[in-house]
C-alpha cells in the first residue's frame, strides 16, 4: 500500500520532507513531497505513478503503467516551486516517469519551466537519455532520464549543480559512470547519518 511504501522508506525523503501532498479524500499522487536541500536547492519528488482507485483507468487499487498528474497534485507542484523561487531555492523535480516526453511531446513542461523548474530526474524508460523542451517563454526544462542498475548496460549518474556566469544561471553537469563486474562503485563517501 502506499501507507506501507512510505513506513518503509520514510529515511529516504519523507521523514525530511517539509511538504506532503495530501489530496482530500483521494490518493492519487500521495507519495509527493518537498524539500530543502544544502546550498540553497528544493527537491519537489512528484508521484505520478497510477496505483489507487481514484486515478486508474480501472478504478481499482492497482498499479497501471500510466504517468499521471492531477490537476490537484499539478496546483501543488506549481505552489511548491513558486514558494521555493520566493525564497530564493533553485527548483529540482524528481519523477518516476518523464515529464518531457523523450519521444516528442509536450505537456505540462512550459508551465513547471516558467514556473522556475529547470531539471527533473527520471527513470521509467530504463534508458539514459535527456530531453529538452522550451516553453513559450523562452524557459528550458531538461528531464534527465537514468536506467536502473538492473539494467543493462549498468550505469549510474553523478551530478553537480553550480551557478553560472550570469545571475540565476543554474550549470548542471553530468557524468556517466559505468558499472560492470570489473569496476567497483565508490561507496566511500556514503554515511548511514
């Protein structure tokens, strides 16, 4: 259950989250949250996965492979990202799913990218691949998509944000990192704190 999902992993985002979606009466995107991040970032962790009753095509508690986000849970996204560019926080999403279609659409991204949401990591494709779209105003949103380590080939991704030569400039860079049985992952700077 998504009650259970959260128990169990309540150390890894919830426990530190200082913002909950809480849907009235409804379940759909429950899993979402904000936070603080060192060094001035907010993380806005966006469930858009269908699983419960009230947003499934079958309206049953089950999981469908459907990207979903509800004018509700949109509203809040807005919401979080506006108070975060209030207090001067540079906006990172985090998605199961893509919000920039890797395959040539365009949805909800204009809004998130006006509103101050330039990057968000994704994951459902299993691929790593990032995506681009520029909103009518001029405003860009990358959805950086990474594989899992289950898949092949095994790469996992670091990334550094800094700021840029010109005011409000966000520099993101990435690195691959790949994984086989011969190269070790560096867990040296990993604590259990």
């Amino acid at each position: 259950t998504p009650e259970l999902f959260r128990s169990i992993y309540e150390d890894f985002g919830f426990n530190q989250a200082d913002s909950l979606f809480c849907p009235e009466g409804k379940k759909g995107g429950m899993m979402s949250y904000s936070v603080g991040l060192q060094c001035g970032y907010r993380l806005i962790a966006i469930d858009c996965c269908s699983y419960t009753s009230d947003i499934t095509r079958s309206g049953k508690d089950e999981h469908e492979s459907v990207m979903q986000i509800t004018p509700e849970l949109f509203e809040w996204i807005i919401n979080e990202t506006r108070k975060a560019e209030d207090r001067g926080e540079k906006v990172i999403g985090m998605a199961h799913g893509s919000l920039v279609e890797h395959k040539k659409k365009k949805k909800i991204t204009g809004r998130l990218a006006d509103e101050g949401m330039h990057f968000v990591f994704t994951g459902h494709l299993h691929s790593n691949d990032v995506a681009k779209t520029i909103s009518a105003n001029g405003e860009t949103i990358f959805d950086i998509e990474t594989g899992a380590l289950i898949s092949y080939p095994n790469t996992y991704r670091e990334v550094r944000f800094s700021n840029g030569d010109m005011p409000g400039e966000i520099v993101c860079r990435l690195d691959n990192v790949d994984c086989d049985d011969r190269t070790q992952v560096d867990i040296s700077g990993v604590s259990d704190k």
